[in-house]
C-alpha cells in the first residue's frame, strides 16, 4: 500500500482482504505494476500510483482513495506499467498516463477506422503497446514494437492501430511484458511477441516471433492469462496449463524452472477464474476461493462470489460478488 493500492491512507502491508471504500460494487477490476482501475455502474475508478496520470492525470503521486475518471460507458480495461485504457460504446478507446512510443495518443486514431457497428470488446496491454479485441474476431494492436508484439510481422513502432494479420475469431486477450496471446472460438491460443523463455508455447526458444503463432497442446481454453514472462490458459474443464518462465514458481509448485510448453498444474481444478501480474499467477474457484502462486504467496481467502479477479506486482484484487 505505499503507493496506495489498498486505498488507505497509511501506507503498508494487508495480509488478508481489504474491502476498498468509495465506489459502487465493481463489475471489473484491471491492476497495473502499481496501480488499480475498476469499472463500477459503468464508470472508471482508479487509484494507486500516479507519478505518469496513469491514475488521473493532475492528481496526487499517489492516490490513496478511488477516483472517477471521465470513461463513461466503459466495457473493457486494460493497464500497463504507467498507463491506463478504456473500451467505450461506438468502438472507441481511451487512454491516459504515459505516451512513451504513442499509445495514448494512437487510441483516438482506433474508433475511425473501424467498419460501422463493430466495437472494442477486450483490450490487453504490454509495458509499450496496446491490443483492441473487436466484435468480428480481429485484432488492432499499436505502440511499442521492439520484441514484435504488435504481431504485424515487423519490429517498428506504430501509433496508428492496425489489425493483426491472419487473426479471426478473437474471444479473449492478454498480454505479458513483451508478448500478446488471444484465445479463439475454435478453444485454442495464439501467442506473438518475445519467446526468449519460452512465452509463446511453441516448445522452443526463439527472441521475437513477430506474427501469431499457435500455443501447442492446448484445447477447449476459455480464458487466457499473461504474467510477465509466462502465460496460462483454463480448460472448460477448469483445469490450468501455464508455460514460460517459471523461475519464481509461477507456473505452479509442480514446475520450477522454465517450460516451452503448456504444462498440466495437476494441483489446480475448478477454476472459474485466472489471472496473471508482474511475477504471479492467481486463480478463482466455484467456492469464492483465491489462490496464488509465485511472487505472491497462495492467500487462500474466500469471497462470496468472484465476478472478476486481478494481480499486480505485489498486490491482488477481486470483484466479489
């Protein structure tokens, strides 16, 4: 809570769940490295770290108490390092915070390129860039393209949005530090960006795979979740398979060390929700229970109902029902 996570004023350590005053029951909840957004009744609320206005621009350094950002109407958060997005009606986004290599300034370019009726439902962000998931199933992603994580086949950088080539059926979106994977229709995975340890479940090592590419052994997924340098997916079974890096135990306590490919967290069954942050993975199950492994340490706390459930660098947060 020094940069006030918990909205407290006093900053430190909570242990167990803290209930954050202030907003109407939350229906989303997004955590960036040290900042939180939620979407409550429709609007943005955001709190934490503000040294860039990722929080709101203007405001304190560190904002200990929710603030409503002017989003009405938002369906979709996205947060990055210093930075924070919105997905509005009539396909448009928002962002505020740091427009290191453009992407504040590219969000206003998305809504008038999009053919008419088609709308923004997911977004995803990595530390530089930013993905827009749409209703007919492509991809428009913008910003920082160091490690190909626009997945254009390049490694410029580009503020204007532009669709990903040969994505179709896009249900989902997540983003780790340098690297983007969306979830299909058909239930499988497409990874593209940095693979140095193995981000994007092909089984090997490369630097950069600028183009998507299919994550292996991977069927029925229905959500996909990025850590920093590692990714899982949930079965419709509600079982979890993670791959990447796994050097601080996040992709579970059966698999130190780094994978290429999926692995089965033979541990992990009945999860309805999946998350993933700086160093962790965090799960939610059909009993409310929160778990997690990694960086941050397996809370075990239970909540009536999980709407929605977020990780940041050292803190967690859910939507409960």
């Amino acid at each position: 809570n020094y940069e006030g996570q918990l909205a407290h004023p006093e900053a430190g350590f909570a242990s167990g769940p803290v209930q954050i005053p202030g907003i109407p029951v939350a229906d989303r909840v997004q955590n960036g490295h040290l900042h939180i957004c939620a979407i409550a009744s429709e609007q943005v609320f955001c709190w934490g770290s503000n040294d860039q206005g990722q929080v709101l621009p203007g405001a304190e350094t560190n904002v200990r108490s929710p603030r409503r950002v002017p989003a009405a109407g938002a369906r979709a958060l996205a947060l990055g390092l210093a930075r924070s997005c919105a997905a509005l009606p009539g396909g448009r986004v928002v962002c505020w915070g740091s427009d290191v290599h453009g992407v504040v300034s590219g969000a206003g370019r998305l809504a008038g390129s999009l053919p008419a009726g088609v709308s923004v439902e997911h977004l995803a962000s990595t530390e530089v860039s930013v993905c827009a998931g749409l209703s007919d199933g492509t991809i428009r992603c913008w910003g920082g393209n160091g490690h190909g994580q626009l997945g254009d086949g390049g490694f410029g950088d580009r503020s204007t949005p532009a669709p990903v080539p040969g994505v179709s059926g896009a249900t989902g979106l997540a983003a780790g530090f340098a690297h983007t994977c969306a979830q299909r229709d058909d239930d499988t995975v497409l990874c593209w960006g940095s693979d140095s340890l193995g981000q994007l479940g092909r089984g090997g090592r490369a630097e950069s795979t600028p183009v998507p590419v299919e994550v292996l052994s991977v069927t029925n997924a229905v959500q996909v979740r990025n850590a920093v340098t590692s990714s899982c997916t949930l079965s419709s079974t509600g079982r979890l398979w993670c791959w990447g890096r796994g050097m601080f135990g996040q992709l579970g306590p059966s698999h130190a060390g780094t994978h290429g490919l999926p692995e089965l967290l033979p541990e992990v069954a009945g999860v309805t929700a999946l998350a993933g942050s700086y160093l962790s993975i965090c799960t939610g199950d059909s009993s409310g229970r929160v778990r997690c492994w990694g960086n941050d340490f397996d809370t075990g706390s239970i909540f009536s109902g999980i709407k929605d459930l977020a990780c940041g660098h050292a803190h967690t947060c859910v939507a409960d029902g």
